[in-house]
C-alpha cells in the first residue's frame, strides 16, 4: 500500500468510529433499510443533499428525523402541503410600528437537518424557495443575506409522481440533490419485526451522540480519500455516456431526451468517496462507484418519449450505460 494511503487508512479507522455507534442508534428503531441509512450518511458526510422517493409508509420520514435524533444538531421538520407558502420556510421582516423599524424573523430553514417532508405536494414556488438554500447555503430574507450554519442538509421525502396531489419538483431543484433514492417495502421477516416493535409501548430511545464537529472532520477527511486517475476517467466516461452514448458503442441515443450534468461528476466522486469511508477504506474502488452511480444518475437522465413508449425508465438505461463502460 502506497505510504500516503497508509497514513489516510489510519486516520480513518480513527475518525470513522462514530459511525458504527451512529448505525447502532438508528436501528434501534429502524428495521433493515440498511440501503437507505447508508445513503442517508453518504449525503450526511459527502455534504450533499438526498431526495427520498416512496410509496406511504416505508419509514422514509422516520428514518430521517431517527438520524437527526442521533446526532447533536438542530433539526427542523417542514410538511409540504398546497397552501405553504415561501415565507414560511426562510421567513419574513415584521414591521415594528412603535419604532418605525423592519425586525426580521428567521424561518425553519435555518437549522442543520432539514426534513421536507412531501416536497412534491407544494406548487414550484415554494420548492424552487429552497434552491438559493441547497445551492448557496444562504439564505435572504428582506434585504438582508444570511449564512446558513453548517452541516446544513436537506433531506426530502417525496411520493411517486401518479400519486394524488404531487407536482413534478423543477429539473433545476431535482439536479441540486446529490442522491435520488428509490425505497423499497421491506422483506417478511423484517415486516414482522417492525409490526411487534410498533405493537409494543413505543419506540426504544434514541440518544445524541455525534456532534456537529465530528462530522465536519469526517468530511475534510473524505476530501483526502484517495480516487486514482483512471477511476476519475472511468467516472467521466460513464457521466458522458449519458449524453453521447454512441462514442462508447452503446445504441441508447434515442432514449436518452437529457444527459447528465457536470454536478453528477463532482457528486458521483464525492459519494463514493464517502462510501469508502464509511467502509472503513482510504481509496476509492470501482465497486464504490457502481454502488453509488444509480442513486446519483437517476434523475439526471431524462429519457425520451421513445423510451417511455418502450416503458424504459433511467434506471435501465443507467444500467446499460455501467455495462458498457469499461471499467479500469
């Protein structure tokens, strides 16, 4: 092993023991889902935000507000519904007539852990309010721009589009989260687990035992995680091969209406930089990027009308497209 990544190696096994207790914590009241609370602490510590996409009832709200419990941060919970308004989520200036003065009040939006719970049952304007947030980590209400204290991190839960009362999110929004996450129903066994825990007093406690300064340290950390020059080419290939997929000999063409964007470059590095992290490695292999390049891609591509009459969603594509790219 090169001395460099020997020395990164060590520093993570030293800094990296918190996640094992952080795992510990979140299932005692979260029963398998073990794809999702990796992916929720690949965004925690890759600083990147995480759209949840599922149908009722799979414990994507729990799950988030069981991680914000564990960790020594403030957390807010913003229920998205038809009638919210921009104001209620950065806030507003209130008019002090005694003293003819402007005091502003701060909205929900400035904590650490940001739960918008349901973002797709808000019309566009109050979902694009949250992109100078995401983006910036800034905030302005009135005249006045305000720093957004960090970690900040936007965890959204959305139902599937068919469903009543959702509006598609902005392509610019959706393209701000780092991962797009597809939850699933969990298996029988894990079914009849969660069914006795929830049939009993209540849920087991939760404890904080991460802080907000041992998170940032992860993250300057897993800037250093080494990624070799031909895993940063492999990861270019395979970004381009959505948009011109013919230089790489794959006939998708004609099914893919948009390619990815650079952001899935920076975002599919950084996550599987996380990735390797948590499991407990200081290098980057190409199994971290392939674990991670789904959750990151799908909703980059946007396939064509071909591919919708054909009934082939992202996902197939994205698949086709790690098939094809050789990996290094």
């Amino acid at each position: 092993m090169h001395p460099d990544i020997k020395a990164i190696q060590e520093k993570i096994s030293r800094e990296s023991a918190f996640v094992e207790k952080l795992n510990q914590e979140i299932s005692k009241v979260i029963i398998g889902q073990k794809y999702l609370i990796e992916r929720l602490l690949i965004g925690l510590l890759a600083n990147g935000h995480i759209l949840i996409e599922g149908v009722p009832g799979l414990a994507k709200t729990l799950a988030v507000k069981t991680l914000s419990q564990a960790l020594k941060a403030k957390f807010q919970r913003i229920q998205f519904t038809p009638d919210l308004l921009p104001a209620d989520l950065i806030g507003t200036v209130i008019y002090n007539p005694a003293k003819g003065t402007f005091t502003p009040r701060k909205g929900p939006i400035f904590a650490n852990i940001i739960l918008a719970d349901e973002i797709n049952r808000s019309p566009a304007k109050v979902q694009s309010a949250l992109l100078e947030a995401m983006q910036e980590r800034q905030v302005t209400v009135g005249d006045t721009t305000y720093p957004l204290e960090e970690p900040f991190l936007v965890l959204a839960t959305q139902n599937p589009i068919e469903q009543e009362g959702t509006y598609p999110l902005p392509e610019a929004q959706v393209d701000r989260f780092m991962l797009k996450l597809s939850v699933t129903y969990p298996s029988r066994s894990e079914e009849l687990q969660i069914m006795d825990q929830n049939a009993s007093v209540g849920l087991p406690q939760v404890e904080s035992i991460v802080t907000t300064k041992e998170i940032l340290r992860a993250r300057t950390l897993i800037q250093e995680v080494y990624l070799d020059p031909k895993l940063k080419e492999y990861i270019v290939n395979v970004v381009c091969a959505t948009r011109q997929p013919d230089q790489y000999g794959l006939k998708l063409k004609s099914l893919i209406a948009f390619g990815a964007s650079p952001r899935a470059t920076i975002y599919l590095s950084l996550a599987a930089k996380a990735l390797a992290f948590l499991r407990g490695r200081g290098y980057v292999i190409p199994e971290d990027i392939k674990a991670v390049g789904l959750d990151v891609l799908r909703h980059r591509v946007i396939v064509s009308y071909e591919a919708e009459a054909e009934e082939l969603a992202s996902e197939n594509i994205i698949q086709k497209i790690f098939e094809g790219v050789e990996v290094p």
